[in-house]
C-alpha cells in the first residue's frame, strides 16, 4: 500500500499550491520540474521504480503506485489536492482511469495528456477539465514559426492566437491609435518591448519604433498574415 501523503492538506490554508503529477514520463516531469522551478510543491505519482527513484530528490515527494486504483489514490490523500495532472501516455485506459478517478474523488481541475484527438474527445465526455495535446501542440508551434517571420506563436483556443514579432514598417512613427491596425490586419497590439527593456503594455498612444518587438493577438491566421509583413 503506499504511504499516505498529507501535503494537499498542509497547503489547504494556502489554497490548495500544491499538485499532484500523475505519469513521469517526458510530459510529466517536465511539468513536474517547471512548477518546483516556480516554487509549486510537487506530488510525483509513478508506476515504474526506477522513475520514482529517479524523480525522488526532484520534486517534493515522489511515490510509486497504480493510479487506476481508487484505494491507492485515497491513501495518498488525492482527494485533498485541487490541482492533478496526468501525464500518462503509454497506456491510455490507465490514463482515462486516472482521469475519471481525480475527478470522482473531487480533485477541482484536471489537466490529461490526451496522444489522439478520439483520445481527448473521451476525456472530454468524462468531464476532465483540460485536455491537452503535447505533442500536436508543440508541432504546431514549431509549424508556425517554421513558416513566417515569428519570433513565437502561442495557440490558446481555435479562434484566439498571440504571436511576437517585429513590427512592420507601416505601422512605425506614428501612435497605434492611428494606424487601423486592427481593422486592416485583424489583430490587435498588446505588448511592445524596446532593445535593451522589458515588455510593456501596449495602448493606443504607443509609438513604435524600428528594432522593437511587439506581441500582437487575433485569430490564428490573422497573425500568421501579421507577422508576414515585417
């Protein structure tokens, strides 16, 4: 049986800054490692030894069990955890078992990797909260700065996209209020850096100047056909 583990309920009172990584394969731990480097406390939950002897001195607290198993879960205090992510991928009735479990022991808001899109439609309909696709995603990103003058590209949903790069030279010299920027081009500026500074936000008294970068928004292909002009 595996140890009961009572961090959830140790950061209760400071709303639940914990959570639990379930699946330490190459998605898991490296969402594992990016929150302990964010100072979030990690709950590494594996099947293989030899992973969680591996992760055990890199993350919080790393134990070894069958996640499909709801008594397994209930002995590491799952149900005390508002944040769980699976990262299971080999095995994909293991990874929507696990899935379906967090979310019948209460766990608020779990993130599944999801490796097809009939796979995401069933975690979908089990009512998990974030389905994620690792690797179309990455793909896709890598896609799009492949093909224009990106300097990165972020997807959040299908209609809604951010994209950083340079400006192009019609729009420098004067405020963005009077550009129609967003009624020629369909996006709207947000962000601008200057060499040499950090990113500020951006407004429509904002007077670009060449060698800045600028983070704009809008449909996917209105900033794929933004980012073309620079």
């Amino acid at each position: 049986m595996p140890e009961r583990f009572s961090l959830g309920r140790q950061n209760a009172s400071r709303g639940g800054d914990s959570v639990a990584i379930i699946g330490l394969g190459r998605f898991g731990s490296a969402v594992a490692l990016e929150l302990m480097a964010s100072d979030v406390e990690v709950l590494g939950i594996d099947s293989s030894e030899r992973i969680v002897q591996e992760m055990s001195t890199k993350v919080t607290h790393c134990v070894r069990a069958d996640s499909t198993r709801e008594d397994a879960l209930r002995q590491l205090g799952i149900h005390e955890f508002k944040r769980a992510v699976v990262g299971i991928g080999t095995n994909i009735e293991a990874n929507m078992l696990t899935a379906s479990l967090l979310k019948t022991l209460g766990v608020g808001n779990v993130w599944a990797k999801a490796i097809s899109e009939a796979h995401g439609r069933i975690l979908d309909q089990l009512g998990i909260d974030h389905v994620v696709y690792p690797e179309n995603d990455m793909g896709r990103r890598v896609a799009h700065l492949v093909m224009g003058c990106m300097l990165d590209f972020i997807q959040f949903e299908p209609d809604y996209a951010m994209v950083k790069t340079a400006p192009p030279a019609m729009l420098l010299g004067r405020p963005l209020s009077e550009t129609g920027v967003r009624r020629r081009h369909g996006v709207t500026i947000v962000g601008v850096k200057r060499p040499g500074s950090a990113f500020t936000h951006a407004t429509g008294d904002t007077v670009l100047e060449s060698g800045d970068v600028v983070i704009a928004s809008g449909l996917p292909r209105a900033v794929e056909k933004f980012s073309e002009l620079s």
